[in-house]
C-alpha cells in the first residue's frame, strides 16, 4: 500500500465514522513530541556498537504456569532487582521503567521507528525480549535466566499465569494492578486460536494475523496497562505475552518449508538499538534475530510443535479474490461461489481481509459479521452472518496513531454452508466485544480486499 493509498483508506475510514480528518490529523503530531521526552532512552544513543557472538548454552524458555518453585523465585527476584534500579538509579537503562519505556518510545511515540503493523513488529520484539532477559540474568548473576512465556493458546493455560497473581498484589514484582482481568478470568478461547495465524503461507498475512489477532486479544483482554502500547510493558506479564507471540513465530518457521522470512536486503540489514546489561548500547538484525536457537541461544520447551500434525494434514492454496477497493461491501462471484462449494466437503477455508479499518480510538475486540442485520442482532458464534474477530491496540490513551492493518486470516471453515447461499451483498460490520460498550454500535468496516484460502487434506 502506497502513502497515499494509506491516506486515501484513511480519509474514506475517518468520513466513515463521521469524522473531520482534520480534527484527528493535527493534534497527532504534537502531544506525540511532547510526550515523547519522557519515554526516550535515556544516555547516549548515537553510535551503537554491532551486538556480538552470544556464547551462552542453547537452554528453553518455558511455560510461565509450569515453572518450579526455585524457577519462580528466580524469575520474581530478577523483576525485584530490576524495579529496585527505578528507586536507586532511575536514570538506569536497565532498571524496569526503562525498560517499559522502550515500548512506549517505540511503540506509541514514533512514527518512524514504530515496529507495529509492519514486517519488524516479530523481530524487533523479539530482540527487545532478548535484551531485556540478559539484563533480568545480569541483575542475579545468571546468564542462563531464560525468560517464560505465557501459553495462551493452551486450552488449561488460560488464566493468567500463577507466578503474576500469587501473590495478588504490590509484594510480588510480578503484579500488576492495573489489570481488568483477575486471577481467576480466563481468555475466551476465540481470543487465542492460532490456527489461521500459523497456516499463513506467507510472512506477512502470518505477521499481521497474528498481530491483528490473538497478540491484540490478549492485550486488551489483560487491559490496564497492556490495553495500550504506551503502557503494555509496564505490566511484567507482557514479557511473558510477548514470549508466547516470540513462539508463535518459531512454530509458523518449523511447520512448514514453504514458510519462511522476508528475504528482501531491507528487511535482513534491518536493525534497532537497545542497552545491553553492561548499559552498552547495541545494534542487532534482522538476519541475526532471525535464527533465535544459533545466535540468541534459547529455543520453546514444551509443547512446541503440536500444530504441525495439524497443519501438515493440509495443502493451504488461494482461491478467487474479491477487490471493493472503495466500500465496505463485496459480493460473491459466481466463481468464488463455485469454489467455496468445492471446498465445503473438505473442511478448512479462511477468510483473508486486507487492511479492516477498525476505530483508533479505543482499543478494543470487535466481532464481525457480513451483514448490518446480523451484526445488528449481535449473536455471535451462533449467526450465520459471524466470521470472526478482529483486535486493535491503541498506540496510547491519550493521542491516536495511525498503524496499519495489514491483513487478517479468519477461520471460517464452520460457516462455509452458509457463505455459499450469499449471493447477495456482503457487508463487513464490527460490532464492539471488549471492553464492553455502554451502547452497542454497529460499524461497517472499510477494507481493501477479501479472499478466501482452502486448506485440502491430504
Ligand atoms: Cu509492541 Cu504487544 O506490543
């Protein structure tokens, strides 16, 4: 998508809403600048040096719920270090507001680094995790701390991790208290399905499902401080989120051959900097970030590579595209239509939409729907109109940014006897999930494309 082709879609959102563009277009600039003081690092950041040969063993970062007790003890006392920096060193790069700030200057106040929506939003998280776990083991004394991560996709992993709630407040540095979910919530289980995610044939519509998709859930699901890129990294379970988002990207490169990163020389010569644990500031690549078992020297414990059996079973290919480059609106063509029977007896279809235009102002899950009526009525799972849903995580509360969708997989491998009797118009609708609206709105979703993939057996 060009420049102004983003404008464009943005302009035909923001008429959508009911908006003045430029109402929302000025302010954007300018607390952004202000606001962006009090996030960067801190020190000297112009000239970094080449981050080097990681000669530490190759050891699994594992689930956070199944860690042993001594393994707890660790991980809390390393969050307890890094905190204690904040009081006697607040200009410390490696104390935890530092850290957390990372993710807020990236993340939510500039335009130019922000990793979110584009092909660096896996890499670029996954050296922030890297660094941030060196320093974790400097601040005890062992490089061999390998952070957890939090399994969510795992049907009995769905609360939040044990470690973070227990104890449930300011004793445990774990803790958060700003979280909406409580100990006991768990995720709704459409909020963390992977499968269209890892079935993705390529970097991008993988990237972007997974962002779009069960990465937001859990963001605003958690809500808080992880309701917003801003503040997210303040909550200590967002290393351990973001670890399970790390894993998913290591389990898409191992289920399949076809799978593989962007080979473009932008994308490998990439880099970002971050302080080390000696507060040396570091750059590091795409190329090197890439290979996490050879040159960051940890590799997933457990449940790795359960889906493989699950995807190998199918032979994903694209089937007839539909371009309303102007609406929200598409119809099925008699082709598609023909196609979407062939595939009805096979099983898996998903669903691809480039670029939904969700509101920016409020982060939030929203269920789709293909019809105003249907969205109207709201019953989810139930109406023949519901495809799925769809996350967006608001760079900060108090000023929006434009990130781009991108494109988002829906499994709508169930719906597929009722997709082929709409003949019809087909309008993409949102409907409002989490946090709960105090008036259900319906909005027609503007977007660029819709696809379908067909996922054979055998
Ligand atoms: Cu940079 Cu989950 O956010």
């Amino acid at each position: 998508m060009t420049a102004k082709d983003k404008l464009e879609s943005r302009r035909r959102f923001l008429a959508h809403v009911g908006r003045d563009a430029a109402v929302l277009l000025v302010p954007v600039a300018l607390p952004g600048l202000l606001r962006g003081q009090s996030c960067a690092p801190p020190g000297n950041t112009t000239s970094p040096s080449a981050w080097g040969t990681d000669c530490r063993p190759l050891l699994p970062r594992r689930p956070a719920s199944t860690l042993t007790s001594s393994e707890v003890a660790k991980l809390k006392a390393a969050y307890q270090a890094m905190r204690a920096l904040d009081t006697t060193d607040p200009a410390d790069p490696r104390g935890f507001t530092q850290q957390a700030h990372i993710h807020c200057f990236i993340c939510s106040q500039s335009p130019t680094l922000q990793v979110h929506g584009t092909q660096n939003f896996l890499p670029w998280h996954r050296a922030y995790l890297y660094f941030h776990e060196r320093i974790l083991g400097k601040l005890i004394g062992d490089l061999n701390f390998r952070l957890p991560y939090w399994d969510w996709e795992n049907p009995s992993h769905r609360t939040l991790p044990g470690p973070y709630t227990n104890p449930n407040n300011n004793t445990n540095p774990l803790f958060n208290g700003t979280r909406s979910m409580s100990p006991t919530d768990t995720l709704p289980a459409f909020d963390v399905d992977l499968g269209p995610a890892l079935s993705s044939g390529t970097f991008s519509l993988f990237s972007s499902t997974l962002e779009n998709g069960p990465h937001g859930s859990v963001h605003v699901d958690v809500g808080g401080n992880m309701g917003a890129f801003s503040t997210a990294a303040q909550d200590p379970v967002f290393y351990a989120h973001h670890s399970n988002v790390d894993k998913a990207w290591a389990d898409w490169v191992k289920a399949d051959p076809s799978h593989t990163n962007p080979a473009t020389a932008t994308w490998l010569n990439k880099s970002y900097g971050f302080f080390d644990e000696n507060k040396v500031w570091r750059s590091i690549t795409n190329t090197r970030l890439a290979d996490h078992e050879g040159n960051l020297r940890y590799y997933y414990g457990t449940r790795a590579f359960e889906y493989i059996s699950l995807l190998c079973i199918r032979r994903w290919r694209d089937l007839v595209l539909t371009l309303n480059p102007a609406a929200s609106a598409f119809t099925h063509s008699a082709a598609t239509l023909t196609a979407l029977r062939g595939a009805a007896e096979k099983g898996a279809v998903h669903m691809v939409i480039t670029d939904p235009q969700l509101p920016r102002d409020i982060s939030a899950i929203y269920s789709v729907y293909i019809s105003e009526r249907e969205a109207a009525e709201d019953r989810g799972a139930d109406s023949p109109g519901y495809i799925g849903q769809l996350s967006y995580v608001q760079g900060s509360k108090e000023h929006q940014h434009e990130l781009p969708a991108g494109a988002i997989a829906l499994d709508v491998s169930r719906r597929v006897k009722t997709l082929i009797e709409r003949t019809g118009e087909n309008v993409l609708c949102a409907v409002q999930r989490t946090p709960k609206p105090a008036q259900k709105r319906v909005l027609k979703v503007p977007f660029k494309s819709v696809s379908y993939r067909v996922g054979d057996v055998g």
